[in-house]
C-alpha cells in the first residue's frame, strides 16, 4: 500500500470500520464544485500525495476560495482530495504491537494574554522556549511560531493586532492549521483517553 496516497489509505480506513470524512478525489475546480455539491460547504482541499500539509485548505466555505484552494493543491499534485470540514481537535495516536503507547493532542499556533504584554511580545517570549527550534529545523519537534499574513488575518478575525494587549486569559491563534513547524503546541493526553477510541486505535 502507497501510504502517500491519500484515497488509498482512507479506502483501508473505511474497510476497517475507522471513520474518515466524507469527499472525493477530483482533478480540478469543476470536479471540486460537483463534490461540494454533494458533501456542501465546508470543505478541505489537499493533493492526493502527502506535502505535509503544505498545500491543505482547512474551513472552505465559498467558492472563490474553492477555487484558490485547488490551485494551491494542483501545485505538486494534479489530483487533489475535497472533502468535509470537521471543526474540533487533532489527535495522534502511536500504537505499537497492538498497544496504544501515547496519544497527544496537537493544537494550532496561540498564544495566551496576560493583560501586560503585546501579542508580538507574547510570541517572543513564547518562543524563547529552548524546546522550540527554527520552522525547518530537523531535531526538534516543537517550533517558533512564525507571523505572517496569515497570522494578522487570523488576529483581525479575534478582534486584534500584533501590537494590542490581550486580556489576561484570552487564547489567539495564529494558524488555521494545526501544523508542527509553525509553532503549534502538544500535549500528552494518554491518560484522559476514552476506552472506546483506544480499543479503535
């Protein structure tokens, strides 16, 4: 099995009773609309081969932005996965030999106000974690939340800008996607797991 074809892996999925979304693969913007068609917004769009995220549209909901999303996906592959968009949390399950060894909790780049600080200082002090290395860095598995476009769009959306003070407590997030190398958290959640997903692990 190419474990780097999408479609491939999520039909094992379904032939072993794993949930997964529902979508289809298509080869451009007219099969992209006839799947949304179907499932209705919102939708993700990614290539058919892995990119690490890379060229994933999360939380489609009109179709100037379907259209975007394809394209950005058609870069490395020609076929491209659109299916439904379910909100929620991230986890990663390492089972080993049949046993579930660890599961954690991925969530997206944020940080937390602390009524004093800016949300750019709030960023660098989060940064100066020497767990977190450089957004390419190979040996490390947390690292620095990078600001961006998409970063001050994320914020506007919150209701602020980089050089405003949050109120102590409140989380922003500074990524749509929960991805490790722009500076998303992780938590080990093992423990908390509920018996029914492990025995589906």
């Amino acid at each position: 099995l190419d474990l780097n074809d999408k479609e491939k892996v999520k039909k094992l999925l379904r032939m072993n009773n794993v949930p997964t979304p529902r979508g289809s693969v298509s080869k451009g913007y007219h099969g992209a609309l006839l799947c949304v068609e179907e499932i209705g917004f919102p939708v993700v769009v990614k290539p058919r081969a892995g990119s690490l995220s890379r060229h994933t549209t999360c939380d489609i909901k009109a179709n100037g932005e379907l259209k975007e999303a394809v394209r950005v996906a058609q870069i490395i592959s020609r076929e491209i996965i659109v299916e439904e968009f379910i909100s929620g949390d991230v986890y990663r399950a390492t089972v080993v030999n049949g046993e579930v060894v660890g599961v954690c909790k991925r969530e997206a780049p944020n940080v937390v106000g602390d009524g004093v600080h800016t949300v750019r200082e709030l960023v660098h002090m989060k940064n100066q974690d020497p767990l977190r290395g450089e957004m390419h860095q190979k040996n490390t598995t947390l690292h620095k939340i990078q600001l961006g476009d998409q970063a001050e769009a994320l914020l506007v959306e919150q209701g602020v800008g980089h050089a405003d003070i949050p109120a102590a407590g409140k989380k922003l997030y500074l990524h749509s996607k929960v991805i490790l190398s722009c500076g998303a958290d992780i938590h080990d959640v093992t423990d908390t797991v509920h018996p029914d997903n492990i025995l589906l692990f």
